[in-house]
C-alpha cells in the first residue's frame, strides 16, 4: 500500500483542484504571498488544472502556461502505477525479458 501513497495523495490533489470554487476570492495557499510578494512562479497553476480538468484548455493556458503539461503529468502519475498493477501477477512480470545468463557453460 505504501508504493501506492503517491496515487491516492495525487487522486485527492486533482479532485480537490476539480471541485475548487474559483470564483469566490479564497485566501491563497501560496507561501509567497503569505510571505508579502505580489506572485510567484507558480501562481495561477491551480486555476489552470482546474480549467484543464475541465476541458477549457484556453482559459487554462491564459491562466499558466504550464498548466496543462502539469495536468497531463499528474494523471500519468495515477495511471501509472495501476497500469505497472495489471502488468504483473503473483509471481512477477508477466513480461520475461531474455535471460543469457542461464544459457552459459
């Protein structure tokens, strides 16, 4: 269960980002603005998954311009591992790779 932490904590991230309320003027996460800084970096990324996950590609880029890239990574982070799942069986891989190995004398 502990390999499959990431998944379940990635999961919850983009359901959150999902059904994140952007129009209310929510106080920010970010540690810069906390700090006094008017942006950062990062800023605007959350709206732009948001606008990602649901299909409004345009508003998300207007938002960050790494938003999508960040969206396509994070889904490949939870698939990935269920996929690696169904690839394996109690005994492994089900995919051998050639062994020389055991051919030598």
């Amino acid at each position: 269960m502990r390999k499959y932490s990431a998944t379940v904590i990635w999961t919850i991230a983009l359901c959150l980002l999902y059904f994140m309320d952007i129009s209310k003027g929510l106080p920010s996460f970010c540690l810069f603005k906390l700090i006094g800084f008017k942006s950062c970096f990062g800023c605007g990324i959350g709206h732009s998954i948001y606008y990602a996950l649901h299909f409004n590609f345009r508003q998300s880029f207007q938002e960050h311009v790494l938003g999508i890239p960040a969206t396509i990574c994070i889904i490949y982070n939870i698939f990935e591992p269920i996929y690696q799942l169904t690839k394996t069986n109690k005994h492994g891989r089900t995919t051998n790779a050639y062994d020389a190995t055991r051919l030598a004398t």
